[in-house]
C-alpha cells in the first residue's frame, strides 16, 4: 500500500485507513503525530520568498491537521475542508462564510441551539436575518426566498427532533436563485449521507461526536464543493481559526474506525428505537430509520444508514417522576454531546427554542445515544428507568 492520498479509485473503507497517513515520511511510524509548532524555518531567500515550503506558518496548517482534511474531503466528495476547534465554529465560519450584510438565512427550525443563538445574536448585529422554517418544508421553500437570501442551512435529521429534510428539493430551489445550501450532517457522518452529491454546498461536522468517537475531543469541519470552497477556505484563513495538533490527531486516530464504529451505532440505534416502541411510559419513539416516523420515506431514499442518537417522548408526569428515572442510571450518563463508545440519555426541550413550528408534544423528550455496552444492560436500565418513571407521583 502506497502513503496517503494514492489517485487509485480505492473503496471507502480502504480510504478511512489509509488516506491522509504518510508513514514513509515519519521513519515508517503508522500515525501522523501532532506536529505542534509556530515557527517553520525557510532554508534560504529563495524559498522563503517563493514560499516553497508545503507548510509556511503554525496557524495555517501542519501535517496533522493535513492529513484529516485529506480523509473527509475524500470522504464527502469536496473540493476541500477545513478544521476548527469544535462543531460550533464550523457552523459560525461557514454562515460568516456566505453572510451578506443587508442579507437573510434561512435556517431550519430543528437546528442545533447554539445554531441559532449565533445566528440570533452575531448574525443578526452585523446585518443578517435569520428566518427559521418548518424542517418539512421540501420545495416549498421557494416562497420563503428573497432575492437578500444568501444561505439556506439545514440539518438533517434535526438533532432532537429528527425531521428529515428534502436536501435534494430545497438544493434544487436553492441552485435556481443562487443560493449556497448548508448543512450539518453530523449524525450521518458522510458514511451514511453525501449531502454534496445531493446539491448541497458546503457541509459542517461536529466532529466532536462521531470523528472523534471517543468523547476525549473537539473539532469542526467545514466542506465545501469546487464553487464555495474559495470562499469558505479565505473566511477561515481571514478569521484565524485553527485546531490545535493534538485535536487533530485525536481527529484522526477516530476516524480510521468509523466505519466500524458507525456499524453498530446503527444497528444498535435501530434495535433499541424498535425494543422502545412497545414500552409502557414511551408515547413515542423520534427515529427516522423506523416505519412509524413521518419521513421514514425520504430517509430510506437518501441515507445508507442510521447514526447512533434518537429521541423518546414519554408519558406526560411530573418533574419528580423525571428525576426518579434519571437520577438513578446504572449505565446510562446524562450529559451534553454524544458520539462516544458510552451511551446518553439526555432530557431536552425542544418547546423552548423552536419559533416557526410550535413543538406541540405533550411529554417530556429524553435523548438517548447509544453506545458500546451490553444491549441487554442498555435495556434492563431504560426498563428499570421508565418502570421508575410510572411509579413515581
Ligand atoms: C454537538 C453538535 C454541534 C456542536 O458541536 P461542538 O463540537 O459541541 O461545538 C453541532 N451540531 C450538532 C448536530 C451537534 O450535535
């Protein structure tokens, strides 16, 4: 097997291990190490002046963080990506990236909370709009664009409500008027969605959930196609943005298993969504891979698999009850983020952000991601959870 980025049309899972990885030139070592550093010394006038050199400055790259940028433009079929210091800045630079002033975006109603915090906030004062929609929106979209429209983001599934966008029909409405569509497809991973060959643009990660997969840290990336990736490559160069090498390294040493790794997230995801279905205590089960949800069809159409997160509705109780089934986990842990090897179960409100779709459920959601642990301990503790749950006043 030849170092790094051969042009042979290798499949995706040789790609996850070799791609980006030049043992060769690191005395045969397997992994890049993180090369940290500022200063990258020119021998002579001539280079420095012609900048020979493939790395020129500590902020603007290293072999590190080369070699993961490598791995997912190959990965999402881009023109290129670039890396940041957690999914958030991904999302930031690349909004800032189409941002016009005078401008609106037109943002899905399902985003991330931070999403739109930074577009309600820092957006905003610098002269651009946000304008949420219903996620099911499909091409109906057309009569929500303006000609100030200068980005459309989407996320897809929303990542408490799981609505399924239609990439395809709002890309192609988008395309019409000129517009960049955004996406952030990190529940997918580019295993299971390609989101640029479905028309959109530019596509950020949390890399901090799946890429990393180890709950151990944090990384953005932003990808863009042939026609935004100058622009998202100067934003980013312009704002200073950087991850540290030893991020990237983490980057890395995930991503040469996510294959794997996505594998049983999904098989393990869909199995546990079915198992709760039935539950008593569980109104309703917010997974797209399953029959009983609302777009079901479109999720079949464009993904080739599930990511590991999924959200429950239970039966309408109180606050008490809530807290007799979380404060007591045996293996469950309740915290933010997910994409680990340990599974999650995370209350959550949706009720309390969304603006252009009022979340009209009547129970509380608990998110769950599902991890690495025996599926029968997984299930004994949601059991023995829920049966709390209704036992409490
Ligand atoms: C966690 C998350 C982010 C933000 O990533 P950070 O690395 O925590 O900043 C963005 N989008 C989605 C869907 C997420 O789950």
């Amino acid at each position: 097997m030849t170092d790094g980025n051969d042009e042979r049309a290798f499949g995706r899972q040789t790609k996850l291990v070799h791609t980006g990885r030049r043992p060769s030139e690191q005395f045969g070592f397997v992994n890049t190490p993180p090369f940290r550093g500022s200063t990258i010394l020119y021998p002579d006038l001539e280079s420095f002046e012609t900048n020979a050199l493939p790395y020129s400055y500590g902020r603007t790259g290293n072999p590190s963080s080369q070699g993961v940028q490598e791995l997912i433009t190959a990965l999402e079929g881009a023109k290129g990506t670039v890396l940041t210091p957690s999914g958030l800045s991904a999302i930031s630079t690349a909004l800032i990236s189409v941002a016009k002033a005078g401008g609106d975006v037109l943002i899905t109603d399902s985003a991330y909370g931070p999403t739109r915090r930074f577009a309600d906030t820092v957006l905003k004062r610098i002269g651009v709009e946000p304008r949420y929609f219903d996620p099911r929106i499909g091409s109906e979209i057309a009569q929500l664009v303006t000609d100030k429209t200068c980005g459309i983001f989407l996320e897809s599934p929303g990542s408490l409500t799981f609505e399924i966008q239609d990439v395809p029909a709002i890309s192609e409405v988008a395309r019409r008027h000129n517009i960049p569509v955004l996406i952030d497809n990190s529940w997918a991973t580019p295993l299971y969605l390609r989101p640029l060959d479905l028309g959109a643009d530019i596509v950020v990660h949390a890399g901090t959930k799946m890429f990393v997969g180890h709950s151990d840290a944090m990384v953005g990336t932003i990808s863009a196609n042939e026609r935004y990736w100058p622009q998202v490559n100067e934003t980013h160069r312009a704002l200073g943005i950087y991850l540290a090498p030893d991020e990237a390294f983490l980057t890395a040493r995930g991503m040469r298993t996510l294959e794997l790794r996505m594998k049983e997230h999904s098989s393990r995801s869909v199995e546990m969504a079915n198992w709760l279905e039935g539950m008593g205590g569980v109104t309703r089960v917010l997974h797209p891979a399953l029959p009983s949800h609302l777009d079901h069809a479109l999720f079949s159409r464009d993904f080739k698999g599930s990511g590991s997160l999924f959200s429950i509705i239970l039966e309408p109780r109180s606050r008490t009850a809530l807290a007799a089934m979380v404060d007591h986990w045996s293996v469950f842990g309740m915290g933010a983020s997910w994409g680990g090897y340990e599974s999650l179960a995370l209350p959550s409100w949706p009720e309390k952000v969304r603006t252009a779709v009022p979340w009209n459920e009547d129970g509380q959601m608990l998110r769950l991601h599902i991890g690495f642990e025996d599926m029968n301990d997984l299930k004994s503790d949601l059991a023995e959870g829920l049966a709390r749950y209704l036992a409490a006043d």
